[in-house]
C-alpha cells in the first residue's frame, strides 16, 4: 500500500501501487475542492487561502 498527502491541503489518500496512490489523491483533492465550493464562496475562499494557494483561473489553483 502507497500513501501519499498534501500537507498545505491535509489530504492524504492511498493505492496498491504509486500510479494508484497519485490518481486516487487527485480525486480526493478534487472531491475535496467542489464540496468546499458547494458550501458557499466565503468557505472555499477561506479554504484555498488557508491552503496558501490562490485561484489563477475557474479550473486552476497555485502556490
């Protein structure tokens, strides 16, 4: 089993292999981005600062 986290985000994810473990985390972050925007714009403003990440474009986000 392959563990892999993003601390600026404190996610972390797994797979039975590093390909699975870097696709399974990338869902997880995503899921994790649109359930934050579902809960309304000043919740996912202030998750993505407290990220230190900044929104570059609707589908792009960087440090």
């Amino acid at each position: 089993m392959f563990v892999s986290y993003c601390p600026e985000m404190d996610i972390a994810s797994c797979g039975e292999d590093i390909n699975q473990a870097k696709e399974n985390h990338l869902e997880t972050i995503l899921i994790n981005i649109e359930d934050t925007k579902k809960m309304g714009t000043g919740t996912y403003k202030q998750f993505i600062e407290e990220c230190g990440l900044e929104e570059t474009d609707t589908d792009v986000l960087s440090t």
